[in-house]
C-alpha cells in the first residue's frame, strides 16, 4: 500500500514512562509509510520524557506529521486514548483522516502489523484488532487470563473475540466520537469499546499478529488483579445491572399486589381481588423494569415507543414459553411444578437478557 494511503491513518501512541523502544518504533513506522502521529505522555517522569523528543526528532526529518499531547499526572491509558481521539477530531475531517491506528509503546507491535491493522481498516470501515495467537509460547498470566475473558465477553455479548485486551486497534473515523463518550479512564476502557461496539453493531474483524513479550512483558502498566478486577467489572456490569432490575421488579410488584389487594380491590371477591392486583402490580412493576433496563442496563438509543412494544411482545412470548415448558416438564417428569418454574424461569432469564440487549434496546451506529 502506498504512503499516499496510510497518510489517511493517524497513529496513536499512549506511553507511560517510555523507554528507547518508543522512540524505535516510532522510526519504525515512518519507514513503513505513517506520517501522521499523535503521541500522548501520559504523566511520565521526568527522566523519561526524553524518550518523546527523540521520537519527535525521528518523526520531523522523515516530513511526519507529529504532535505530542502531555497528561500533568498519570491519567490511565483509557484518559490517554480519549485525549488523542478529541484532538483528531477537532483538528481533521472525515475526508482528511480515514482512522485511527492505536500502539503500544513497548515494542509489543510490530511496525509491519501496524501496517496490516492499518491496511485493513483502509479496505473495511470496521473495528480492525490485531490479535495475538495464545496458542503459543506466552506468559501464564496473559494467556488464560486471556482465554477467560473471551468465554465471558462470547457468553454475555454473543460475540467471539480472540484477543479482548490487544492494544493494537484501528478504529474508524465515524467511530471515534463514540470512543469519546465512554466511561473508563484505564486498562477496563478497551473491553468498553468492544462491548459498545458490538452494542452498536460496528463490524469487528481480526488480523492475526506476532506475538511479542519484551523482556517477559515486564514493562507493562497492567496490575494484574487492579487491573482484571476493573476489566471484570465492566464484563459483567450489564448482566449484574439487568438482574439487579428484575429483582428490584420483583420486590415492587409483590409490594404492589399485596397493598393493592389489601386496600383498593379489598372489598371485591377474592378471585376480582386477586385479578385486579396482579395485573396493576404487573403493569407498574413492568414498566419500572422496562425503565431501568433502557436506561440504566442497556442504554438504549431507539424510540422508546418502538422498545416499548418489543419489550411487551418479549413478556408476552416469555410467559407463553415458561406456560408451555412448565407444563410440558410436568407430564414427562411429573415432578414438582413450583421447583420446575424456578428451572424453567431462571433459563428463561438469561434467554431474555440476550434477547433484549440484542433485539429490544439495541443500538445502532
């Protein structure tokens, strides 16, 4: 690919007290062809900041395009990433910029999987992530820490992503003002993008890369349990939020049900009194779920008359499956009906939480 090509991609560079393989890489790139350069020091000492001048100095006499943005403290790379794409976008249009080309800076990337990365996002506006092969010889931690987050982030977001935490990422233009708006300062706001992505049915490809461990990746930031426990945290913080709504439902509608038959349908017959309360107890309660579930859980985006109505086809649907399994379970097993709900309902509580993160509050780009 010519250079006229990959001046449409802008390098990211977040580094934290760099080392001379930043100032390498940087060279590296211009010899691939990169001319444009956005390094962000991310609160480094003062006896690494050297380290950013000789990268500019490397950038300047190939002609690059190169600025350096510098965080007073330590930010996170989250903040660090989050600072560059505010500067793109103010200062290129969508004509000018095709993406961006984000890098670790300790020599974990090679420039020509940059390349690659930056290659593919030039073909495809998609989410293109260089991902690392596990399979191979790499450190403990990294490799089934790895393996971990994929199973969770395929179980919960329907979606398989090899190498969840790479830091080797092109990211389309259209895509970057989205970046901008999440939360997450440090390691946890690259899963972030990735759940959103999904979210907002980005296209995600994978380029296979090397994998490189400098020096047993003793350079890197990450803290192993600080760091996992964020990252897990987000993983998990959707699927946690949508069954802390429905058992906050829960709690309002047997609340509701019991004042309701107890003061307003108190002098009905007991089968009217029992009607009236369920059904007004199950409005509200359902429309308080449908409420923190949009709003809270799945941030929704779409019309809410529109969500509304899947939401209620959904209950609907729910109710007649949970009907039909239960009684169907009853004639084969003949077992309990009361501990055959709970089975049915809890299989019937995770269906409904992928149903509705992927059908009744989904997202669109």
């Amino acid at each position: 690919m010519s250079g006229e090509m990959l001046k449409k991609i802008a390098v990211v560079i977040p580094s934290l007290d760099p080392d001379e393989n930043m100032p390498q890489l940087v060279k590296n790139l211009c010899g691939c062809g990169f001319s444009r350069f956005v390094l962000v020091d991310d609160g480094s000492k003062a006896e690494n900041r050297g380290y950013f001048e000789q990268a500019i100095q490397f950038a300047e006499e190939t002609g690059a395009d190169i600025r350096l943005l510098r965080h007073a403290v330590n930010q996170g790379k989250g903040r660090a990433l989050k600072t560059a794409f505010s500067c793109l976008l103010n200062e290129y249009k969508p004509e000018e910029i095709s993406g961006v080309v984000t890098v670790d800076a300790d020599g974990q990337h090679s420039p020509e999987d940059t390349k690659r990365v930056a290659e593919a996002l030039l073909e495809e506006e998609a989410l293109i992530l260089g991902t690392r092969n596990f399979s191979k010889d790499t450190p403990f931690k990294s490799r089934y820490g790895n393996h971990i987050t994929t199973a969770v982030f395929a179980l919960l977001y329907g979606k398989k992503i090899r190498d969840t935490q790479t830091g080797l990422r092109g990211i389309p233009y259209g895509f970057l003002a989205e970046c901008l708006r999440l939360e997450g300062e440090r390691f946890e706001y690259e899963i972030k993008m990735l759940i959103d992505a999904v979210r907002c049915k980005w296209q995600i490809k994978e380029v296979e890369i090397q994998t490189i461990y400098v020096d047993s990746n003793r350079a890197t930031h990450f803290h192993a349990v600080k760091d996992s426990l964020r990252i897990y945290r987000v993983l998990f913080g959707c699927f946690f939020g949508f069954a802390a709504s429905g058992i906050l439902s829960f709690l309002l509608d047997i609340g509701l049900f019991t004042l309701l038959t107890k003061t307003l349908f108190s002098s009905l017959p007991a089968n009217l009194c029992i009607l009236g309360g369920t059904v007004l107890a199950r409005i509200c309660s359902s429309l308080f779920n449908f409420s923190m579930n949009r709003s809270l859980v799945f941030k929704g985006k779409g019309k809410t008359s529109g969500a509304l109505i899947r939401y209620y086809i959904l209950c609907v649907c729910q109710m007649l499956c949970s009907w039909a399994l239960v009684s169907g379970l009853f004639q084969l097993l003949n077992w309990e009906p009361s501990g055959l709900k709970v089975f049915v309902d809890l299989v019937l509580f995770f269906a409904s939480y992928q149903i509705q993160r992927v059908w009744v509050f989904n997202k669109r780009k």
